[in-house]
C-alpha cells in the first residue's frame, strides 16, 4: 500500500512538472499493462487493468465476450506479482507518453503560426541549412530560403518568416525564410505601430533579396500620412528595418486605386511623364524624360521589375524620344528600304516596305519623318517643292503607279518626285523607287 502511494504521488509530480493530465498517465499505463498482462502464461484472451487514482491499487480483470463484442463473464485475474511487472512497465510508458505529449504541445504551439514571425539564436549553419534555437524547438532554415552572400554566424540573433509547421515522429519542424516578402511587412508591423493599430495596411510587397523591396502602404486615416508613419522620425523605423535585413534598401510608397497612378508611384525615385494602359493585355507602357530613362529602369532592370510585381502590370519603359519616333512611325532600318507613292489626294508619300504607315513628303521635308541620320532636316527628296510639285506637265509626278516606281529620291534634293530618272547621281534606278545608296537609313 505503501508503494502504490509513493507510486501515485510521484505520478502526479510528474504530471503537474510536464503539464500533462494525471489521467492522459494513468490510462496510457493501463493500456500497456493490458498488453503485459496478456504475454503472461494462462492469460485470458480479454481483461481490462484498473488504477485507482487515489490509492494507485492496480487490478486486472478477465472478462469473456459474447458473438457481438458484449461481456459476457469478467473475474478478478490479478497476477501475483503483477506489482513489479507494473513497475517496469510503468517507467517505460511515462516516459514514452511524456515525450509524446511533449511533441504534440510544441506542435499545438506552432501550428498555425504560417506567416508570423520568430527570433531565434543560430545553432549550426552549412551548406544545406542553418538552424535556430527558438527555445523549446529548433527551426530549419533552408539554403533556398537565405539571402544570398547573407553570413549565420553561430550565437547570433536572428528574425525569420515562419513558411510551414510540419508534424513529425520526431516533434514539430518549423520551416523558416529569410528570402519571403512577408517577412519584410512583419517587421514593419514591430517597428511601426500604426500598422499594428490597422490605421495603415500594407497592401503589396515586391522583393529581390539582399538587394531591394518596394512596399506599397495605404492610411484608413486622413490625417495619417502612410509613407510618413513607415519611415519614421529621422528614418528611424525603416532604418531598424533595413538593418535586420542586413542593409536591403527599401522603397516606400503610396498605394493608389487608380493603376496609372499606382504604375507611376511604383517606379520611384524615377519621375514619370505618362503612363498609357493597355487592360486587355495587362501592359501599362510608362513615358519617361530622356535623362530619367535609365533611373525608371534601375540598375540590370531592377526597379522595373519590382515595380512590375508590385502592381501586378507588365512594365514597358519608354523615353520621349523613343515614343516620338515610333509615334512616327520610324522604328529604325525598316526605313530603309520602300517607295514614293501617291496617294488618294495627289500627294507623295513615303511607304516602308515592312509595312505601316506612310510619311508624306511635306512631313519629310520638315525633317519629322523617318529621314536619313546623316541627312539634316529640311533635305529631302522632293526639295522645296515637296508640298507643292512643279505645274510643268513634264515634270511633275505622273499620275500612273509604274512611273511614279521610276522617280527616287536621292541626297541633296536630287531624284525628287516629277525629276526624270537621268537626274539621279547613281544612273539606274532601283526597281522600287529608291537606290540602296539613297534609301533612308
């Protein structure tokens, strides 16, 4: 008697040490002295062990079970020295069920958790993963999950995303990141309490680890600026950001509701024009002065590509010029080679043989047309009597297709519209019109 007391009394210590049910004990050492019970010579096929919570008195009883599963007869069928047997069998199940309890706490404590973030102290650290000591369990930390060129040294503090909590034979696996964009607008919401208020929501997050991320902030309150809130004083807050991040810069800016709006904010610090939005094919095509060109697409692409991922719209970046010169139709070489027609008003016109629309001569001879690079503006093949041919019947532009095929323009006004092929400098014509030496480039 004496025994089973200290045995219940130790019982519930460890209960009460491992925060674990005195009665998830008690009946998990029932079922293993059922199976001890039945290894002992002359068992019966079917008993049942009790334990009396307050005494700890332990008693088997036999029982013999009828077609559908009922007691039919049960009877006391204690071992002799079933006290020691269940001793031994005792400290091998607490043990097992403490450690299974265990598991399942620390599982029930992570599960869930996907999204949120931890500290953690760096244990170990090679080629395939790092771990952290998050207290009770460890996390992994992948390689695909690092910052590239990012060093774990062993003893120092670290934040990280939670990505999954697995359940294993072994305990919980806590899968964590370095690299996901949300670890960026977790810590945000630590350093910066409007977001943790819900007065200021980040709605996006685009990020290239270890180098840049742009982050898009709205304010539910008028009278709070999001940008403001997020920087901080002085730069205060981003800059606690920046340097758990390890000196990743961070944009900020403003979400809008309107897409251009939206498009033209994202490509900060580079100041856009215009923005033109296709909704079918989901490109915005951004105009651009020629000096900020190459500050909207940022250094190998980078700031249109997190601006891109930002929105959620395809990117195309265009400088003035550019747009000018395909607004003119010219898009380079394609230029090179056409004919001079004429068109339903009797006027002469330029027409690529790639295609697209032509340029009149009075356009060319402005130099606003797809003009020769080496040609100064106001050269052109109809000279100044592009907007208004000669009356002389014999030199003017004949009014048949294949004649006008004849005519080409040529450097310095010669070969104009209405000269005859004789004029030209290089003495045959081309067959379309034009000679390679003469073509526009």
């Amino acid at each position: 008697m004496k025994d089973t007391f200290a045995f219940m009394e130790a019982l519930q210590q460890i209960a009460s040490d491992k925060q674990i049910a005195p009665e998830v004990l008690l009946d998990a050492l029932a079922n293993a002295l059922v199976a001890a019970y039945k290894r002992m010579p002359k068992a019966a096929e079917e008993a049942v062990v009790t334990i009396d919570p307050d005494t700890g008195e332990i008693r088997v009883y036999a029982q013999d079970l009828d077609e559908d599963g009922n007691v039919t007869r049960e009877w006391d069928d204690t071992p002799d020295d079933f006290g020691r047997i269940a001793a031994q069998t005792a400290k091998q199940v607490i043990l097992q069920r403490i450690r299974e309890v265990e598991r399942d706490q620390k599982y029930e404590e992570y599960a869930g958790r996907e999204g949120d973030i931890v500290t953690g102290i760096i244990q170990q650290s090679d080629n395939r993963y790092t771990l952290l000591d998050l207290g009770k369990v460890e996390a992994l930390l992948p390689q695909a999950e690092q910052v590239p060129y990012e060093r774990y040294e062993h003893g120092a503090r670290l934040k990280a995303y939670i990505v999954e909590v697995r359940k294993t034979s072994k305990g919980p696996q806590i899968v964590v990141s370095r690299t996901h964009p949300g670890l960026i607008k977790r810590l945000f919401e630590l350093e910066v309490p409007e977001i943790g208020s819900g007065v200021v929501e980040i709605k996006a997050a685009a990020r290239e680890p270890g180098h840049r991320t742009k982050i898009a902030v709205w304010s539910n309150d008028n009278n709070v600026d999001p940008v403001g809130a997020c920087v901080g004083a002085r730069g205060a807050r981003v800059r606690m950001v920046t340097n758990e991040l390890r000196g990743e810069k961070v944009d900020i800016v403003e979400f809008s509701e309107e897409p251009s709006d939206f498009v033209m904010r994202a490509l900060q610090p580079a100041r856009v024009k215009e923005v033109r939005l296709d909704e079918e094919t989901g490109k915005a095509t951004v105009v651009v002065h020629d000096f900020q060109l190459s500050l909207a697409i940022g250094k190998e692409g980078q700031n249109a590509r997190l601006a891109a991922r930002l929105t959620g719209w395809g990117i195309d970046i265009k400088s003035e010029t550019q747009l000018a010169e395909e607004e003119a139709g010219y898009a380079g070489e394609e230029w090179a080679e056409g004919e001079w027609v004429t068109d339903e008003s009797g006027e002469m016109v330029w027409v690529p043989a790639e295609g697209g629309e032509g340029v009149s001569a009075e356009t060319w001879a402005h130099g606003e047309g797809p003009a020769d690079a080496d040609t100064p503006a106001g050269d052109t093949p109809a000279g100044d009597t592009a907007a208004e041919p000669d009356p002389d019947p014999d030199s003017s532009p004949p009014e048949g297709s294949e004649q006008v095929e004849e005519r080409a323009p040529a450097e310095g006004g010669e070969g104009a519209p209405g000269a005859e092929p004789g004029d030209t400098e290089g003495g045959d014509v081309a067959e379309a019109g034009v000679s390679p030496e003469e073509a526009p480039a």
